[in-house]
C-alpha cells in the first residue's frame, strides 16, 4: 500500500503555525489545520472566470452583557456576506454560525451552505462567535470577561445580528432565515431554532452534539469501531494492532530509564517522560492522533485517514519481517507532526496549563482557553478510555480533565457535573422540541453518539450517513466523494426545499 500519496506533498509546504511545541489538544490543533488547510484554498473557487468575488467582511457591535440592558459595555462581532447569489430581497438568508475558533471568508464562500446558495438565490452570511477569532472583547479573557461567553450569549449574539443584519441588508420581511453550522456550531444551530422560532425559520446541523456529557468514553468506542470498519479501510486487525502499539507504549514507560528515552525519541517528545502527568498528556495525544485519524477521515488537508493509519499500524509500506504496531504509531505520529509543521511534541502537563492561563487573546484561530472554559462551564465531553471495549489505554482518565478547570480557571469537579446537567435541562439534550432542524451525522465520526440520529417526530429529520467523518456534509464537493455522501448531500437538498416551498406557501396564503 502507498504510504505517501502525491496528495501529501502538498502538507509538507504548509507554513509552519506551531513553532516547535503543541499545547494540550492534538485533536484541536488537527482541526484548525484542516480548516486552515482548505479556507487557504477557498476563494475563488466555484467562480466562473473573471468574477472577482470577495465576500463583503464586517463588524456588528454587540452588547457584551445582553441580558442586562443597563451594561453599555459592547464588543465587535466579526461577520461575512456573499451576495452573488442574492438576486431578490424576498430570497432566503443561510446564516453559517461559527463554533469554537475563528471563521473565515471560505464560511459564505465554499462547502454548504455556500454550495446551496444559488438553487434559491440565497444570501449567505457567515457570524463568527464571540470570544474566538477577532470577536474577543476588548479586555482579554480574564474571568471577568469569560462571564460573558456561553452558548446562550451566542445564541443572544445570533438573534441581535439576524436583526441588524436584516436592516443592514434590506432583507425583505417574508424572507426565510436558515441557520446551519457544524459541530457546536451545529448545536446552536439546532438551539437557536429551539429558543427563537419566529426569526429562525429552520436549521441544518451537521455534526452537533446537542447532548452535554461529562465523561465522553464513548467517543473512543466509535474510534473502536470505526478502526473497523472495512468501508473506510479499517478492520478488525486494525483494531488490534492500534491496542497492541497502545500496550507496548506503555510497557516501554514502565520499562525503565533507557528504554523511556528511546520511546521519548520514537514519539519526538520535545521534553522528557518523567513525571506521571505527563505520560498521561502523552497517551492522551497519542488517543487524539487515532481518534483524529477517525474523527476527520477522508477530509482535504487531514494528515492521515483511517486507510493509511491502518496501513502503517498494519506495517503496509515498510519491511514487513521487521515491522510491528509499535512501529506503525511511531510513523504515524511522525507524519502528523510533519504536516502539522512542528518540529516535536510537547507532552508537558505544566506547559499546558499555563498556556491555558494566559488572558490575553493569542494568535486568531486558536481559541483553547476559551473552549476549555465552555467545557468546564456547559459541556463536558471529556474523552476517556473505559472499560474492556476502549483498545487504548485508560490514561488520562477523568479526574486529570476535571483537574485542568481547577487548575487554570478555579473551578470544582462538582460545579463541572452541575453545569453539564443543568446544559442539558435548559436545551433537552438529544429529545429537545426543536421543529424543522435537520440533524446530520456521519455514522463513523465519534460525535455522533451525541446528536440526534433518529426521526423523533414529524418536521423533525436526521440524517445518518454511512461512512462519512465529522462535519464531512458541509465540505466541498469531491470527485471522490463517496455514493453515500452524495446521496446525503442530496437529502440535505430536498429537505430545504421543501420547507422553502413551505414557507413559499404560507406567504401566498397569508397575503404577504
Ligand atoms: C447590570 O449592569 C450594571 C451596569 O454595568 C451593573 O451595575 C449591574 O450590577 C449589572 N447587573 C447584573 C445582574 O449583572
Ligand atoms: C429595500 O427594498 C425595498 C423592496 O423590498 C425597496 O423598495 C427599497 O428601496 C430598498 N431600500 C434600500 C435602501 O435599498
Ligand atoms: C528486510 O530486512 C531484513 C533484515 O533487516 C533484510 O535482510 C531484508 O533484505 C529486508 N527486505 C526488504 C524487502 O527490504
């Protein structure tokens, strides 16, 4: 099996963002590469030749306390239009919410709901969320100011745009407004159909985990089962390997002081091994690479897909009589920080931490203090291995999550349970009464556990695709996409369209 397809010469000239050192999650910094990786290749396309169309960029100023009028205070909340499309006032508006980090020009411009666009002459809007990207508050993230950054203050956020926004833009009244969004952002979505029904007309959510969890140990069961599946180049040989290579990574820890140096080497760990909390860091990240490998498979610009992490742990590619799953990971960890441009990994607990306590906004793009914050305050979705069906291993486990709110923002383990609940019972978790949300998941992405997969009522649809990664329905079109994506996308289609013509419907008969 090719290990190095052509496709990954591109990675490697990726300007490195990350100098020598990643902080605490890989999985994070795997997603902003992927998302850094295609908005560099968004604009312009989907253009016909000469057209020079930039979305228009812009700044709303919003009420940093909204819930209490007699705070003046205010912030910038950075948004983007492209109306190309927008061909009459009475068109839809597909509001593209963005989620914890920044949003780009690519968010109107490529993918859905971009790609959806001109079937109806939409305008599309992307919002980015408040704290992330150029949308922090002028005094930093300090507590104080973190007071003011929940999903109901996004949700506030969306309601006072889509007002302003319709001015600013002469939306005419009978036009229908769509939100979509992927991941959280796909919960708000969902959320803010839930809590504004008569100024969000309908919602896609890709990829949304409406549930609230404190201990996520089912995300590893999904990567489990993802490993294989034989669809995506997995199988059950897979499987095992990666637990084998997990195993011999920990042998190698306890194996004493020469042995850990090799394995520190192996991992390019750019410090040493010593301390119990930061081996655990490391088998965290090495669970994040895996789970990575899962959770952004098949998508433009993830470093490795389930089919060459399987080829690698499986020893495709390399001499066969002498390579092991041990081996394969060590590749793999190789080739991922190849394109994520770092030089090595840093394992390092205390490092984590106080980069996680630093309050002045760091560079856009990366928001890790301020969605730890929302974890530690609404969601949860610590991921954990527990339990005989985890293959990998069961460090960290969740009292080091719950230990990192203590450490960096003084919270309890108690007050992280109470808030995960009280999320669930403010939006419903997986049964919330939203009408008119379309939920749509991929049946291998780990989040799916967590959305909503099922048709739980009528105007209430879902959609479970087969094969498909996180979030992989809003990329854009691929000649590669396969039969079950395209079908999906295609479901996606119809639906909009029939809660257009319902709204269409419903002006002619009230007259508008
Ligand atoms: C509302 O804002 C005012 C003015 O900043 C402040 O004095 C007051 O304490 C705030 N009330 C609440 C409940 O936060
Ligand atoms: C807004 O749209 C209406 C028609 O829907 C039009 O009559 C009016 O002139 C427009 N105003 C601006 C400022 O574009
Ligand atoms: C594999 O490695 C062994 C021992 O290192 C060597 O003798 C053999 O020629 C190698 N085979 C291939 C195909 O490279």
């Amino acid at each position: 099996m090719a290990i190095w397809p052509a496709q990954w010469l591109g990675l490697v000239l990726l300007v490195s963002v990350w100098g020598s050192s990643a902080p605490a999650s890989l999985l994070r910094r795997l997603g902003e590469h992927i998302q850094r990786f295609q908005e560099s290749s968004s604009l312009g396309l989907g253009l016909s030749p000469g057209t020079v169309a930039i979305p228009k960029q812009g700044w709303l100023e919003q009420p940093l306390d909204p819930f209490n009028a007699s705070d003046r205070r205010s912030f910038l909340q950075r948004y983007w239009a492209n109306d190309q499309h927008w061909t009459s006032q009475d068109g839809p508006v597909f509001l593209h919410l963005g989620g914890e980090g920044s949003l780009g020009p690519g968010s109107v411009m490529r993918g859905h709901p971009a790609a959806l666009a001109p079937a109806w002459g939409a305008l599309v809007i992307g919002l980015e969320h408040r704290f992330y990207g150029l949308s922090v508050p002028a005094r930093g993230l300090d507590m104080a100011q973190l007071r003011f950054l929940s999903s109901r203050h996004a949700l506030a956020d969306v309601v006072s745009a889509r007002l302003a926004l319709a001015r600013l833009f002469n939306v005419s009244f009978s036009s229908s407004w769509i939100c979509f969004g992927g991941s959280y952002a796909g919960s708000l979505a969902a959320w803010a159909r839930l809590k504004y029904p008569h100024l969000i007309f309908a919602s896609v959510a890709s990829s949304a985990p409406v549930q609230a969890v404190l201990d996520f140990s089912e995300y590893n069961q999904v990567v489990s089962r993802s490993l294989m599946s034989v669809a995506i180049g997995g199988s059950a040989e897979c499987r095992e390997a990666a637990s084998a290579a997990f195993a011999e990574v920990e042998r190698r820890l306890r194996a004493g002081r020469a042995t850990q140096a090799a394995l520190r080497a192996d991992l390019v760990a750019c410090g040493s091994l010593n301390r119990a909390e930061d081996q655990a860091e490391m088998l965290g990240a090495l669970q994040a690479l895996v789970g990575g490998a899962v959770q952004y498979d098949g998508q433009t610009g993830a470093p490795l897909s389930v089919r060459q992490l399987c080829g690698l742990l499986l020893g495709g590619g390399s001499n066969c009589s002498r390579s092991t799953p041990y081996r394969g990971l060590r590749r793999a960890v190789q080739v991922v920080i190849h394109s994520l441009g770092q030089k090595c990994l840093s394992f390092s607990r205390a490092e984590t931490v106080s980069q996680l306590r630093v309050t002045e906004p760091q560079e856009s793009g990366v928001g890790d203090r301020q969605w730890l914050y929302q974890t530690c305050t609404e969601f949860g979705f610590y991921v954990t291995c527990e339990g005989p069906r985890c293959p990998f291993s069961q460090l960290p486990a969740l009292p080091s999550h719950l230990e990192l709110c203590e450490q960096v923002f003084g919270l309890s383990a108690s007050s992280i349970a109470q808030a995960v609940a009280q999320t669930n019972s403010y939006y419903g978790g997986q049964t919330l009464g939203a009408t008119q949300v379309l939920f749509v998941n991929g049946d291998i992405d780990p989040w799916h556990v967590l959305s909503v997969t099922q048709v739980l009522g009528p105007s209430k649809s879902a959609l479970l695709i087969p094969g498909a990664s996180h979030c992989l329905d809003m990329a854009p079109e691929r000649p590669a996409d396969s039969p079950s994506l395209r079908q999906g996308r295609q479901n996606i289609f119809q639906q909009l369209q029939t809660w257009l013509r319902l709204a269409k419907d419903s002006q002619v008969r009230g007259g508008i």
